[in-house]
C-alpha cells in the first residue's frame, strides 16, 4: 500500500503497510498490554489473531504486576486506538489537566537545539507510535534546518491518520526523507533491523509507561539487541512521579475525553467482531456483543508503585455472548458455552500507566544493557525526555528471573527483603549469580576486555608503558589468556594451550614497592622481545574457545563439577575481571590524545544546584563478620561443588568478628570540586599537613594533585604537569577528569560532582585537614550493609538530613524485632542484595557519573541526600591489608594476597597496602555486590580509581 502525496516541489513520501506481517503471532498471556497480535483479519482464520487474544483476556483473570490480589479480566491496549480512538487521544492531549503533551512541549520547545546534536548526519529517526506528530514537528523543524542526509520513519497502527500526519510534514520538510510504517511494533522491528545507518528511535508521550515494568524491558531489550548498533540511540519520554492530585487529575478531565477515550474500546471491539463475521459470512449477522452504556469509566492510583490503572466497571449484569458465526469457535477454544457473564461493579483492566522516580532512567538502561547518557527536562520536574545509547560493551547483564514491580532503584531491594522475611533468611537460591558465570557473562567479558585492549588502546600503542610500575600494555593482552589457560589445565587435566613458552613469558605481572621498586613479588620473566599481536590474539581464541566447551559441558551435566575444578575455573574469571581495572587506569594515565573512545559521550554541564552535604549515624556496640562464611578451600579441596557455593579469595577467610564503636559517616565519597576547593584553600596556608600516625609526616601541595586530573589550556588537556610554583599557580586553572572518553571540565561540567579518584596518603590529608578521618573497613561495611538493608525494607528512616541524630541500625533493629528478624537474617550471605540497582558498576557508563541524583521533583522518592555506597569509584578506608586470624594462603594461588600483607609496623609507609571496599564504574558486578570482598593497593599509589569519604567518632 503506497500513498504518494506531490507538493511544488516534487517532494513524496512512501507508505509502507507492515500490518499482515506478524499476523500469525498470538499472545498467550492474557495481558492487556501493547504487546499484541496483528489488527488484520483474513478469512482463511476461523478467529483472527486479536479476536483470539481478547477472548483470551476476556476469560483469563490477572492481577496487576506487584499486588496479588484482586485478579481482573482485561482488554487488549493496542485496541483503544482505532481512528475515533486516536481522535480522542488527540483531544486528551489538549486538555488543561493532561501535564504530560504540554510538559513534552516545552521540552522540545526549549532544547530541540540540544537533543539534535545526538542526531548524526545522514542517520535515520524512527518514531514509535507517532500520533498526529504535533510533538515530533518540534525536532524535525530543527533536523530540517541544521542537520543533512536524515530519513525519519513514523510508525503508527492506524493508516489514515499516518497518511495525513505524514504528507502534511513531507510537503514541510523538504530536506528530510519521510516513511510511514503501519502497524504495531513486532511487525515493524524487522523492517527496522534492516536499516544500517546511525539510527535515533524516539518514543515519545510516556508510553513506555502503558507498559508493565517487565514488559518494557523485554521489549527494549530485544529493540537494542536486534535493532540497535554501537552507539545508536534511543529518546524515551518518560512521566515523573509527583503529587497524586495532579496525577488523579490527568485522567479525570473535567471535559470527560478521557473517559469517552476508554469506552470507546467497546466500540472498537462491536465493529472489529463484526468485519470478522462478514469476512467469514457475508450474510452472518453480528450483533454488538459490548454494550457500551452497560458501563462506566474507572481509574485508580497505586502511590507505592507508581501507577495509574484505567478500568471499565460494569454498571449492571451484563453478558457478552459471541456471534453464531464465531461462537462454536470460542467454546472449542475456552469453553465458555454462554458467552462472557460480567457482574456488577466488576471492573475490566484496560491500560497501566506508570510513573517514574529519578533512578529509573539508568535503572532501566542496565536492565536492558544501554547507557543512560542525557536528559532534558522541564522546570517542575514533571516530565523528562531521556537519552540511552547501545554501548561498546557492559558486563551488566542481569541474571535475575523476577523482574521488578517498578523501575525505582530499591524495588527489586524490595522483593529480595520480602522473601528473606517471609522465610526468616535470605536463601543461597536467591542470589544473583551462580557459582560459575554462565556463557553469556564470559562473553561480556570478553568484550569489555576487548573494547579496551583493541579499541581504546591503538594496536600502535600497545608496547607503550604509561605506568612504570606495570608493564606495557602488550603483557596484559597475554597475561589473561594465559591465567585462564593455566587454571583450565588445573581443571579439566589438558595440557596448557600452544604456545606453551606464553606461559613462561606471561604468568605474572609487576606490583613493585613505592619506596623501592627494585623489592618486587617473584614474577614472569620479560622476553627480549614481545610476540606478534596477531599470535597473542589467535592464542587468547583458543583459550576462550577452551573455556566455553568447559562451561557448556557443566551446563549440561546440571553443574556437576569437583570443588577444585569449578575454582580454578571461577579464578580465571575473576582474575580476568579484576584486570580489567587495571587496564583502565593505566589508560587513563596516557596522553588523551592518543585514547580512542569507544562511543560518542557528552558530559553534562555543571548542577547549578547541590544538596547539602548529609551524614549517617550508627550506634555500633556490637560485633559484626568480616569475611565469607561460605567459602573453606581446604576443607572443599577434595570434594563435589556444593550447591549454590559463593568463592571468595583466600584473604576473605576465614571469617571474623569485629567490635564497632558508635561513628557517623557522610552519605556520599569527596567530589572533585570538593577537593579542588581543598587544594585552593591549603595553597593559601602552610604547604604541609602534619600527620600524627607514631610520626610526623609533611604532605607538599604538588603530592596532593590527583593524577586522575590532567591541567586544562583553553579546555583542552595538557600533558605535562607542572610541578612547585607552576602547580600553585595551574590551582586557578582548571582541571579535567582522565577517562577514556575525553577530559571534561571540572569547573564547568558534571564532572565536578564526580567523586574524586586519589591515593590513601592525599584521603587522608583531605581528611585530616578538615578535622575527620576515614572509616576502617568494618565501620564502611557496617554503614553500606544496614542502610542498603533499611532502604530495602523501608524500615520507616527518616530524611537523610535528620539522620546525624538517627542511629540506623539501631532503627533497623527496632523494625526488625518488630518483625520477628534480625538484621544477620539478611545480611549474612557474602552478596550484598540489596545494593541499589542504579549503581554505576560493570561499565553501566565510562566515566564515573555524579554522586547524587538531581532532585527534579519537590515529591520525587529519590531524595538528593540519599546515600551511595557501591559504584563510580573504590572507597580507600583506615584499615591496613592485614590477614584475619586463621589466615591460610590458598594452595590453588599462594601469592594472591600472602605477597602483599605488610608488617604492623610499616603502616605509615607508602608502600603500605591498605584495604579498599565497595567498586568502581568498571568493576564486575560480582566482585562489586560481593561485600566480603577485599581490594588493596599501597597508600601512595596515586592511579586507582578510589575515592573516600569522611568519617568520626560519634557519643
């Protein structure tokens, strides 16, 4: 079906009609949902694909995502919007009480210039569910006017609205190309996934929100993986969560379009059945089987959850009965002999509409593996436009099977705490991840591993040594193959992967004394000459190809393995990911010229506004454990793989009890432009900070410049450091953040609310100088495990603000103890379950991201003071590396940890190790949530990508 529609200029546009194409595509679940089959009957069916789905609906009674009662028949959504249905919703969208058209409107209207700086030349937009593109007239007047070689596909269900829509703005926009695509989404996404330009999709009026949260991720998942390529993008408006009244109001005009919108379903149905009957018996008769005055609009509004919920209530007994034609077909199929009885004041489900808090953006981005990268609002907070992109790689991919009731940051937190509470204890069959990681998170893996060693790093600069405490990038490219290649030998009894003298050359790398770096581990001999990158990346194939027939094998014989085997196996991995860390930061110590970013990323402009800064308190008085309580390697060595067995390394064991002392902690780590505002105000005063640890120990201001900033000349990065009076000097300057996707601005964008990277020695005069300290390892578990565990259960905590008088745990226990719990009941698995799911872990963005979420709501649920424990950067705490009691070195890896733990008295050296918890941007999901486990680096090292916070004895 072609339309062709000429102006003076000659300019057309094509009609393309996609609506037979997933005609065959029944739903089965009863969902009333936009997920539906074709509109299109034919008469080869005995009962066309949306008569199928609707008597399905009709007999099938669901509750509502995140309630278990009561259970509602429903309709289909995607019948609401017949033409007279798409006229109504037009008229809504003029309505003073429906924000959400005007919201969008003034989005647009103010930041088209913005949101087309995303939109590449000779790209393609496409527009899911376009409407009358009032809205969409807004950017392609901009598109038209500033950008060249664009294509915008408009899709829609309804021919004749898209046809007048689209030859009106085809006759307008002469210098964009116009396609209107009709039908419903499934019948689209093949034509869309043989589209091979840069693509921008749009999908705009919050109607991601007229789906279930698992509904929409589904869906956005299959679009980012079929659809989407690297670096393509997606703009999803999105409805905030604000007062209930104005919510209420948006669905009740006063004018009732709303409410004539809702029942005309009914009518949509009558005329649907009818054209069936006539396709199969022109001389059938079909009489309505809906009564539209037998029954009344009805909404109603879940605060908790978020969401709106549109029914039609029954306003007296009434019966659907079939047509003849069809009815024999419907009691074969469901048994429903009589037709449909629907008593009064039952109510039929008919849409969802959801409200967002502000963590949904980026909570929906990871659960669906795109990045979260802008977003554009309007001065009340009402409504957002929201920018994600495919990215080069993530290791996020979820394992979860119970998606979450909504798309707030604590809600899957929520679910976790519920069922710890319901069977008195969190269950190792609830976890995250299994013992080993299955295929598709190797792969992740992989490709991160392989973003940056092949395409950040150019193949020029592989032998380039940016740290002289490492090696050159080329031995990492062969370090991990061959780990991995000699713990699979120790697994499976194969012999080590050819060449075997890799593994001579590769083994171990350097980590060598600060103080003197000719003291360093035993380590792999340095070749004369580094092998060919071609013959380390053929090698580290045929390793992974190793690794994924052991994996598979296990799959299939239902995870059946010895203890040794599967940890060996396990190492590999983790080793795998903690390297890739270490990749990272030596990146970002190269010239930023020479980086190559993987995607395209733009850094927001600085918060005009910043929430006070908020401290937690805890009354401590109690032991808490340290360490895994799972994992024994000696006792396991000889035996079977337990069942749900959480590894850990050998300096988590065995675990511990610690005494805490009451202390108050701030909620969030120090921000670059707290610490640049430090170094100004110490440049003004003695260029030393007197330390008392058993000695005195002066701190020059040019040690004190983090060397995750890089001076700025005209906001473009300098190399090379100044150093004396030049870096008194360059504090006037600015500043910019190293990452591998340029340098931005501290002074002027929102990198200055990212938490600052230093070493221990630089948080600790940070610290000192304003009268604080940091917290030791115990007190920082403590603090992130019971305010995760309090927010999970909504245990009633006050605001952030008022929480330096508020002790959570002991507010935690007054609501457990009330519950019939304890606070161990859930927190004794070595996963923290409860870290939110917005956490910037797993490469969820490239750079760290702010440390609090812009307050964009008077009513938003994410207040600005809340706290954020896990994600951006490490946290450097008090606690030298020392081992637990009992300590054991793992036969499996001796050295791991036992080549690092330094003597009590060394602690005021550089060299000395002190521990680190929580993780960075790049750090792997299960060494992230895993709160037993235990980094270290050496005090001075200034390269890690780890902040802190501030900590102090409390009374």
């Amino acid at each position: 079906m072609d339309f062709k529609v000429t102006d003076d200029l000659a300019h057309a546009y094509q009609f393309i009609d996609c609506r037979e194409a997933a005609s065959a595509s029944v739903s089965t679940s009863g969902s009333s949902s936009a997920f539906s089959p074709s509109l299109v009957s034919t008469s080869s069916q005995c009962l066309s694909p949306i008569i199928t789905h609707l008597v399905k609906c009709l007999n099938t009674h669901n509750a509502l995502p995140g309630t278990l009662l009561p259970k509602y028949r429903s309709l289909p959504t995607v019948l609401l919007y017949d033409n007279a249905g798409l006229e109504y919703f037009d008229r809504i969208t003029y309505q003073p009480e429906y924000y959400l058209t005007s919201c969008e409107l003034d989005i647009l209207s103010a930041h088209a210039g913005s949101i087309i700086k995303n939109i590449p030349n000779n790209s393609d937009i496409i527009e899911l569910g376009c409407g009358s593109l009032r809205k969409t007239e807004i950017i392609l007047d901009a598109i038209n006017k500033h950008c060249k070689g664009v294509s915008y596909y408009a899709i829609d269900v309804m021919p004749q609205p898209l046809h007048n829509s689209m030859s009106t703005l085809a006759a307008k926009f002469i210098n964009i190309t116009f396609t209107a695509l009709c039908g419903i989404y499934e019948e689209i996404m093949p034509y869309l996934g043989k589209l091979t330009r840069p693509k921008t999709i749009l999908w705009l009026g919050s109607s991601i929100g007229n789906y279930h949260t698992a509904e929409a991720t589904d869906f956005l998942t299959e679009l980012a993986r079929d659809s989407l390529a690297i670096d393509d993008a997606i703009i999803i408006g999105m409805d905030m969560k604000k007062d209930s009244n104005i919510i209420w109001d948006a669905y009740h005009d006063a004018q009732g379009v709303t409410a004539a919108f809702e029942l005309n379903i009914l009518s949509h149905i009558n005329h649907i059945i009818a054209e069936h009957v006539a396709l199969q018996d022109p001389n059938a008769r079909s009489d309505p089987v809906f009564d539209q005055n037998k029954f009344i609009y009805y909404g109603e509004y879940d605060k908790a959850i978020g969401r709106f919920d549109s029914f039609l209530e029954a306003r007296q007994d009434t019966v659907v009965s079939w047509p003849p034609a069809i009815a024999a077909y419907i009691e074969k199929m469901c048994g429903c002999k009589n037709g449909v009885v629907i008593k009064r004041g039952e109510r039929i489900h008919i849409e969802s509409s959801y409200k967002y808090s502000s963590s949904a953006p980026e909570v929906l981005a990871q659960l669906v593996g795109l990045t979260f990268s802008a977003r554009w609002t309007e001065p009340r907070g009402y409504y957002t436009l929201n920018l994600f992109r495919k990215p080069y790689a993530t290791m996020l991919h979820p394992l979860r099977t119970t998606p979450p009731t909504s798309l707030d940051k604590w809600s899957m937190q929520a679910a976790y705490a519920q069922i710890a509470r319901n069977m008195q204890s969190i269950s190792r069959e609830y976890e995250e991840f299994p013992s080993i990681p299955n295929i598709a998170e190797w792969r992740a893996l992989w490709e991160t591993w392989d973003m940056l060693t092949l395409r950040v790093i150019g193949r020029d600069k592989l032998l380039v040594r940016p740290i002289d405490l490492r090696h050159p990038f080329i031995f990492y490219l062969g370090h991990i193959p061959v780990f991995a290649d000699i713990q699979m030998t120790a697994a499976d009894g194969a012999p080590l992967s050819e060449p075997v003298i890799f593994a001579q050359w590769f083994e171990r790398g350097i980590d060598p004394n600060m103080d003197d770096p000719t003291i360093c581990h035993s380590h792999s001999e340095i070749p004369s000459e580094w092998p060919p990158v071609e013959k380390i990346i053929a090698y580290r194939d045929r390793v992974r190809v190793r690794i994924t027939k052991w994996v598979e094998c296990y799959l299939k014989s239902g995870c059946k393995t010895s203890y040794a085997a599967a940890r060996h196996v396990w190492m590999a991995f983790e080793h795998e990911a903690l390297h890739v860390e270490t990749l990272l930061y030596m990146i970002l110590q190269m010239d930023p010229k020479d980086i190559c970013a993987p995607v395209a990323c733009t850094i927001p402009p600085i918060v005009p506004t910043w929430p006070c800064e908020g401290w937690l308190s805890f009354a401590g008085g109690r032991d808490i454990v340290l360490g895994n309580t799972c994992e024994n390697e000696l006792q396991l060595h000889t035996k079977s793989l337990p069942s749900g067995h959480i590894f850990g390394w050998d300096n988590e064991c065995p675990s511990t009890n610690v005494t805490i002392k009451p202390f108050r902690i701030r909620t969030q780590p120090i921000t670059n432009i707290e610490y640049l505002d430090f170094l100004r105000e110490f440049s003004t005063n003695d260029d030393c900070v007197t330390k008392t640890n058993n000695s005195n120990i002066a701190v020059a201001l040019q040690d004190l410049v983090p060397k995750s900033w890089i001076l700025l000349t005209n906001n473009t990065a300098h190399v090379s450091s100044a150093t004396g009076t030049g870096e008194h000097a360059s504090l006037a300057c600015d500043y910019g953040v190293r990452t591998v996707i340029g340098t931005p601005s501290i002074k002027s964008t929102e990198a200055s609310l990212w938490p600052v990277a230093v070493s221990e020695i630089q948080a600790e005069a940070y610290a000192k100088w304003h009268g604080k300290r940091l917290p030791t390892e115990a007190e920082w578990t403590h603090a992130a495990r019971m305010y995760h565990l309090a927010r999970a259960l909504d245990a009633g905590l006050p605001l952030v603000a008022n929480l330096s008088s508020t002790a959570v745990d002991t507010n935690l226990d007054r609501v457990l103890a009330s519950q019939g719990t304890v606070a161990k009941d859930y927190t004794h698995c070595p996963f923290d379950m409860f870290v939110p799911s917005d956490a910037n872990i797993g490469f969820a963005h490239l750079h760290p991201v702010a440390v609090s979420s812009t307050l964009l709501s008077k009513t938003d649920a994410d207040k600005a003071g809340d706290a954020t424990f896990v994600g951006n950067t490490w946290e450097w705490t008090a606690t030298p590396f020392y081992p637990f009691n009992g300590f054991i070195a793992s036969p499996m890896y001796p050295g791991y940890s036992a080549d690092f733990f330094d003597p009590p008295e060394a602690h005021v050296h550089d060299s000395t190790h002190y521990v680190i918890k929580g993780g960075s941007y790049a750090t792997h999901p299960r060494i992230a949530k895993r709160q037993t486990f235990r980094n270290w680096y050496q005090r001075g090292y200034p390269y890690v990508l780890a902040s802190f916070r501030l900590c102090e004895d409390a009374s």
